[in-house]
C-alpha cells in the first residue's frame, strides 16, 4: 500500500502542514507590520527557541505517554493562540503568537516519529524516505504559508488571516481520532541503546557543526529574504511568493534527498546537496530584483532542504532513549542554532545589507558540504 494511504501517515503529514503553514506565515506577517530587520530577526528567534528548546521534553513526554494527545493538542494549541495573536493589539498579540509556537513544539518530535515508524511498517525499513516526505509535508506548509499570507493581506488585510485557524480545526481533530489507540512509542532495546552510547563524540560533534550551517543558512533565507524582497519595491505578494518559492524548492529537495540517502552513502548526498546549494545563494547576492530569482530561490531552498532529514534519521540511530526524544534533541538543536544565528544575521543586514549576509550564507553551505563527508555511517 503507498504510504500516503496510509490514514496514520496522511493526517500526520497534514497535520504537518497546517503546523508550519502557521509558522511561516509569521515572516510575512511582521514584515507586513512594519518591523525592521533586526526586530524581525529578534522575534523570529525567539519564537524558534520557544518551539525548539521544549521540543525534547515533549519528545521524552510522548516516548511516556503516547503520541494522541501531544499531536492533535500541538495542532488545536496553535489554532487557538495564533486566533489570540490575529485578534489582540501589539505587543500582546505578540506574545501570544510566541506561546503558539508551543504547539509546533508538542507536534514535531512525536509526528517525525510516526513518519519514521510507517516507513519502517510499510516500506521495507525506509525511514529515510518515509521520513523526508513527512518533512516535506512541512516545508509544503512553508511554501504555501507566505505566498497565502501574502496574497491574504494584500486582498483582505489581517481579519482575512483567520482562514488559516478554522481550516486547522477539523486536521488538529482528524489526528486525534487517527491516533486514538494512542500505542507507545517503541522503547531501544539494550543492545541497541548500547550501540548508540558508544557513538564517537566526533561523529556527534560533526553532525551538530552541519545542522547548525545548515539551518543557519535557511533561517537567513526564509526569514529575511521578504524584508529584502519589500526593500527592493515589491508588494506582499511577490515578497511573500518569494519565501514561499524558497521552502517549496526545500520540499522537492526534502524528497529526493530522502530518496537517495536511503541508496547510497547519507553523508555523500548531504555533502553535495550543501555544495549544490552554495551557487544559486551566491547569484542571489548579485543580482538584486531580478526574475532570475524566481528560478534561484527555489534551487537554493532544494539544495539546504535536501539534508533535514538526513540529519533526523542520522540523530534518531546515535542518540540513547527513546525514538521522540531523539528527534526532539535533533530537531530542537537545529531551530535553535539557527535561530541564534539569525539574531547576528538580522544586525548584520541593517549594518551592511541582504546581499552581505547571502555572501556569508554561502560560505556557511560551503564549509557545510565538507563535514558532511565526514559523517561515516
């Protein structure tokens, strides 16, 4: 049976979706509000750190109690603070957008793990794939979530943004029914849990040092290049078409790096994807407004996007618990490092401009693509 008849597996990749469908809306959102770089750098990061840093508690929550009520909860918590954010005045709309991010917290670890564990099920032990295209189901949010936005706003202003919340309504309960079995998740068994205490701290250490560049280098491009886009003289819908073209170009490469990590060497294809991605972001940063960007922010997307999953499934096999925490830890490493990341990018772009950062992206992907060579499997 293909995957995606799966109904386990579709209400968790549309539940995938609709959770980053929010969380991209939000670039656009505070672009469209005025804010300056940094500020939206600023924001940015923090609403990252307030998802990615809680997301292995969860992740050792749901390997406890089951993954029914942190999935569906994760979902209907977003759809009712991201309401609160539409619906209240400045700074507290704010914060609750922040307190939003809890929900993508809750749901990311447990549904990369059904992801993983349908691909195990269903398709002969190809998590790698079973899980790039739970991922991409995500980055098809992140396409989908500016250019909507943008569209949105420039049509029916921000009471038109309540269209995202009542559509989530009816995924956050289709998942809740989908799970209500509510099975553990499988727990390692010694041997295993063995193997994976006796992962070399190199590996370790080079597999953070590429998932820091790696998600360093998207949250520069998805969070900055509307502001940029805006700059040059374009409306919400072409600046938010734009950070849309970057994650749908991240979604295609999410899938062919899923699919050909799971057939030749991991660290062979996130080498090259790195490599890859290094010269459409340098042209990028040469060319200023140009329709040439409609086909350069795609490929770059493709190319940074091709290693997320490679760096899930690697974590998921060396880190010691449960298979949720292991992807809370991985997955919470690399939204919070690139996060952090952005602050100094955000402040770097109002004291030198856009185009500096892109250059700087580019040797970030490009000191990437060498270390990922070294992640021997």
């Amino acid at each position: 049976m293909p995957i995606y008849l799966d109904p386990i597996f579709s209400f968790v990749s549309l539940s995938h979706f609709m959770v980053d469908t929010f969380n991209a809306s939000r670039p656009v959102l505070l672009t469209y509000f005025g804010l300056s770089e940094y500020e939206i750098a600023l924001f940015s990061s923090i609403y990252i750190w307030a998802s990615a840093l809680t997301q292995p508690l969860f992740g050792w929550l749901s390997d406890r109690m089951g993954p029914r009520w942190l999935a569906g909860g994760g979902v209907l918590w977003m759809t009712v603070f991201y309401s609160l954010a539409l619906t209240l005045p400045g700074n507290a709309g704010l914060i609750c957008l922040i307190i939003a991010a809890l929900g993508s917290s809750a749901f990311h670890p447990v549904g990369t793990v059904q992801a993983a564990l349908r691909g195990r099920e269903l398709m002969k032990g190809r998590e790698a794939t079973s899980t790039s295209l739970f991922f991409t189901a995500g980055q098809m949010g992140h396409f989908v979530g500016p250019v909507i936005t943008g569209l949105i706003l420039a049509y029916l202003k921000v009471p038109g943004m309540y269209i995202l919340p009542l559509v989530s309504i009816p995924i956050g309960l289709g998942i809740l029914y989908q799970l209500r079995e509510n099975h553990p998740h499988p727990q390692p068994v010694k041997t295993v849990s063995t193997r994976r205490s006796h992962a070399g701290w190199i590996f370790i250490l080079l597999l953070m040092m590429v998932a820091t560049l790696q998600s360093w280098a998207q949250a520069n491009m998805v969070n900055l290049i509307p502001k940029y886009i805006k700059d040059l003289g374009q409306s919400a819908t072409i600046y938010g078409s734009m950070a849309g073209l970057f994650m749908g170009g991240s979604a295609l490469g999410n899938v062919i790096g899923g699919h050909f990590a799971d057939r030749y060497p991991k660290r062979f294809v996130a080498a090259l994807a790195l490599l890859f991605s290094s010269v459409p972001i340098f042209l990028i940063s040469r060319i200023g407004w140009s329709g040439w960007l409609y086909v350069l922010v795609p490929l770059a997307g493709a190319g940074t996007g091709a290693v997320h999953s490679i760096m899930v499934v690697l974590a998921q096999r060396i880190i010691p618990g449960g298979m949720a925490l292991a992807s809370g830890l991985i997955l919470g490493f690399i939204f919070s490092s690139g996060a952090l990341g952005l602050i100094y990018t955000g402040h770097l772009a109002e004291l030198y401009g856009f185009p500096y950062v892109l250059t700087l992206t580019t040797g970030m992907v490009l000191v990437a693509s060498p270390l990922a060579l070294l992640l021997k499997e």
